[in-house]
C-alpha cells in the first residue's frame, strides 16, 4: 500500500479548518484525508507551526525548504517521492496516484476543528 505524506505551511491548527472564515481548498483536503483513512489509506499530514522537527528530520523536505524557501509548501509525498509542491493535490490526482475511489462525506466546520464554539481559535 501507498503512503502518503502531506507537508502544510504553518496553520493554526492541524487541519486548518479553523477560524471564522475557512478557506474551502482546506476543507476539502481535510475531508478527502478522512475519506481515505476509512479506506485504510496511510496518510500523514505535517503542519510546519506544530511539527516542525518533521520538516527537520525529513531530508527531503529539508533539502527542498532550504533550496526553495517555505514558499513551496504545501509539498506532497507518495511512497518518500515529491509528487506536487505549492499546491493541494485534486481528488482525481489521489484517486489516480493510490488507485482508490475517492467518495466525499461532508464535512462539518466542527469535524477536526480546533475551534471552540464561537469559531475561534
């Protein structure tokens, strides 16, 4: 099976689905990666603000960030292979590199969201 690999900029939060006003790209990527855990995908998500010590300790990712800045975030993996920076894979290019389906739940601002009842951080 594939692994996939996920390394974000600094968010917030994990997921960055958080705050009042969310930005749809980060939704999507959080409901596609739950959609592909329940399919017994291994996915991994980075966030550069709470686990930086993965962007140190990945040296590809290292290599990359020092050579291109943190401009080139977000970087996705598949297998330990750079296969897109500075943009969130489309759902058809993950369903095409894993092989999969990709079926989407809507997913509600409260699902892994950092929030607290007000929609703040």
């Amino acid at each position: 099976m594939k692994k996939v690999e996920i390394f974000d900029p600094a968010m917030c939060c994990t997921t960055g689905v958080c705050g009042p006003s969310i930005d749809p790209e980060l939704l999507r990527m959080a409901t596609v990666i739950n959609s592909l855990k329940e399919k017994g995908i291994l996915i991994e998500r980075h966030n550069l603000a709470n686990e930086p010590q993965c962007f140190v300790d990945n040296k590809l990712i290292n290599k990359i960030l020092q050579e291109k800045g943190a401009e080139v975030l977000p970087v996705t993996l598949v297998d330990g292979n750079v296969i897109k920076t500075k943009s969130y894979p489309s759902n058809s290019e993950l369903a095409e590199w894993l092989g999969v389906n990709i079926e989407i739940k809507q997913m509600k601002k409260d699902d892994g969201c950092c929030c607290n009842t007000k929609g703040k951080c």
